[in-house]
C-alpha cells in the first residue's frame, strides 16, 4: 500500500509539473509571433485606455517679489492667492486628526497656491527643509507672515485613511492650516460639491475619500433641492456568522440633526439592514447589521451604503416607550380578563402567524375577552345606543309593494325572509308614502 501510495504521489507531480510547463510554453510561444500578427492581436484584445483627470492649476498668483526686510536684506515675497480671487469669504473645512488627541479644520482653498500651516502646529509635523520656496507670504490672515520652512504633516480622514501634506510653516496664525493648490495638483485631486467629498489615488492605487463641509450653505442640500447624503462606512466592520453588529456611519451634517437611514440595493442579500431613524453625533449615526447567513462578511470602510435624510416638521416621529413589552402587555389583558371568559372551540386552528408560545398564549387570551363580537349570531345586530333615525321621503310616489331586484326567481324566498327579520327587528319600517 505504500509503494502504491508513494507511486500515485508520484505521478501526481509529474501531471502538475507537466501541465505548468505547457501553460509556460503556450505564454512563450505567444510572445514570440511575428511583430505584424502581434500588433493584430493587441489592436482587437487590448481595451481603449480612457481619457485621464488632469487637475489644472488657476494661476494669476502674480510673480515672486524681492523686497527689503528694512535690515539690508533681500527676502522673497508672494502673495498666497490668486490675484482675482479677492479675500476668503467661506472656505470648505475637512477634518484631519494629526493626534489621537488633536483634530484640526483644515481649510480647502482652490485659489491659494501654497499649503500653509500656523506656527502652534509645528509640534504634529516633521521639518523636511529650512529652504522654503519664498521668505514672506501675503495673505494669510491679513499682512505679511515670514515663512520658516516647508515642514509635512499627516493625519488621518474620519475613514481612517492617512494623508500627508507639505505646508510653509508661518509665523503667528495659531493653529490655522490651510490647503492650497500645490497639495491639490501633486496629487490630481477631484472636488464633489455634490457629496461633498475630496477625491483622490494615492501612490499605492488606493481610493482616499476627505470629506469636508461648506460654509454658507444649508446642510444636505443638494442640487436638486432634495436634503438627503450619502452615507459612508467610517470603519471597515467585520461580520460574524449569524450576529448582529451595530456599524458606525459617517453622514454630512450638523450635530444633533434628526433623520432616516435608507439602504441603498445592494447584492448581499444576506445582510439585513433596516430604515433606521438616528440622531447625528460627531458627524456618525449607528445603524444594525444582522448577517443572516453561515459565512462571515467584511465591509470595507467607505462603502457607500445608503442615503440619509433629514426629518423635517411635517414627519412625526413615533418614539418606542416600552408600553408594547411582554410584562406590561400580560398586565393590560389581566385586567381585561372576564370570570365567564371561556376557551374557545377553534384556538388550536387560530392563523396568527408564526409566534413564541407565550406571545401565542397572550393573543389568545386576548381573543377570549372579545370572543362576544366576533362569534357569529342570528338575525340583525342590536340597536345603536344613539338617537339617529334616517327618513327617506318618496314625495308623490307611490310606495313599493313588490320586492323586485335582480337576482334568481329561486331566491325570492330567502330575501322575503330577510326582510321580514329587519321589519321585526326594527332595523327597517313599513313605508307610509302616498
């Protein structure tokens, strides 16, 4: 049995080396054809390449200056904007977390032609050079800052994505950081003002995602007029077999905003995700995840996962008091019991849907207490309590003293019998017309 096990081992290795050195030869032999024959063949297999994103700087930021220090030196002076942008009314904010302990709002400007960062800040970053491009800057706060250096700071996006920026540290300015057109063109940068989200690949081919908000405008809207976000993992999540997870969500909007989750359709099927009202905290909302199936699932972090929307004042919000739990639902139909409350003939044969015993034993004993309206009873039902009485007058015509409908000749019985019991009950009366 060993020889055997050992010869069948191999034999195996032989098929599999065989198999490698003709996969092998099959990739040599393509890439020797003739050149004509492989231009051919790369012309009808090879797919057209698209159009790439090319960020264009605005320019107009004016020429370096040389200018007296009013020590006799020379230093190099700039102005920070572009010539025809005029001053900063709003500017866009992204957060960037430099420090588990730090988050800073930079600010996004389009016009600036350098990243440029305040003096406090010198602490998050690292010096790369005392060399900077320009001595004194103009228009950075209002008046001239000198420049100490071209210093880089990372942080990290909300997503969890880490970002790096080169930025003239200045004097003064505090902790102000802005984000100019340098950083933005190094990096082909793609700005939606619909989602609100700066765009970019980094050196690794990866996807970064900062979101930022725009001063001025009224959160979530958009466009087309319509307060609804797009809704973004803010952490990847990692999903047990049959558990339920609470996943945090990043939404654009004001702290303390009310609103509605909505899934957006998506192929995993075996994920449950329900429309869930939530209250925005830090920018977050909280939403259950049940993973309904026996594998386990990972969702990356800025997935788009649904859209949020606002609540305004016409939409009323239902809040959960705990009036429908178990206890307190036991107490409400124990004071609704009767002494003569009997069980019923057909409760074994009740449809109420799929339940646990003791929520089946509940609406059961339920059912008893009304077990009077339901039952079915000869005749007409009762009199109503209240003093309505419905005169219908016929004028100058003659009353009917036939009772023609249509229906089958057949029948005539059982309507004569119904009417009959309607004229004893009272339910109807003899005409007295003309």
């Amino acid at each position: 049995m060993r020889a055997l096990r050992r010869r069948a081992t191999k034999e195996a290795k032989k098929f599999r080396v065989a198999r490698r050195v003709r996969r092998l030869q099959r990739q040599q032999q393509m890439y020797e054809q003739p050149e004509e024959k492989g231009k051919t063949k790369m012309r009808h297999t090879q797919p057209q390449m698209r159009a790439s994103y090319h960020y264009e700087r605005r320019g107009g930021y004016g020429d370096v200056e040389l200018i007296d220090d009013g020590k006799g030196k020379s230093v190099r002076n700039t102005q920070l904007r572009a010539a025809s942008s005029g001053e900063p009314t709003s500017l866009t904010t992204a957060l960037l977390a430099v420090s588990k302990a730090r988050t800073l709002e930079v600010r996004l400007d389009t016009c600036a032609q350098f990243s440029v960062a305040g003096i406090e800040l010198r602490k998050y970053g690292m010096c790369l050079t005392r060399e900077a491009p320009v001595d004194v800057v103009e228009g950075f706060g209002g008046g001239q800052v000198r420049v100490l250096g071209v210093w880089r700071f990372v942080g990290t996006t909300v997503y969890q994505q880490r970002i790096a920026v080169d930025a003239l540290l200045v004097e003064g300015q505090g902790s102000e950081m802005l984000i100019g057109e340098d950083w933005m063109a190094e990096h082909q940068v793609k700005l939606d003002f619909g989602k609100r989200e700066l765009k970019y690949q980094d050196d690794h081919g990866q996807k970064v995602i900062l979101p930022f908000v725009c001063h001025g405008v009224t959160p979530l809207m958009q466009a087309s007029g319509k307060c609804q976000a797009t809704v973004r993992l803010a952490k990847t999540v990692k999903l047990g077999t049959n558990t339920r997870s609470i996943v945090r969500m990043k939404v654009d909007a004001a702290d303390g905003t009310t609103g509605i989750f909505l899934l957006k359709p998506t192929s995993k099927r075996h994920l449950l995700l329900a429309p869930t009202v939530d209250t925005v905290r830090d920018g977050v909302i909280r939403v259950a995840v049940l993973n309904v199936e026996g594998r386990r699932e990972k969702l990356p972090a800025r997935d788009v996962l649904g859209t949020w929307v606002s609540t305004d004042e016409t939409m009323q919000l239902l809040e959960m008091n705990g009036e429908l739990e178990r206890a307190r639902v036991a107490e409400w139909v124990a004071k609704l019991k009767k002494d003569d409350a009997a069980p019923q003939t057909n409760e074994d044969s009740l449809e109420i849907g799929e339940m646990r015993p003791e929520e089946r034993d509940l609406v059961v004993a339920l059912l008893r207490q009304y077990a009077n309206i339901v039952e079915k009873k000869k005749g007409c039902p009762p009199q109503v309590q209240t003093e309505v009485v419905h005169h219908i007058n016929t004028g100058d015509a003659a009353p009917i003293m036939m009772r023609r409908r249509r229906h089958a000749v057949s029948e005539n019985a059982i309507i004569g019998q119904e009417v009959d019991d309607m004229l004893q009950d009272g339910v109807i009366e003899e005409g007295s017309g003309a």
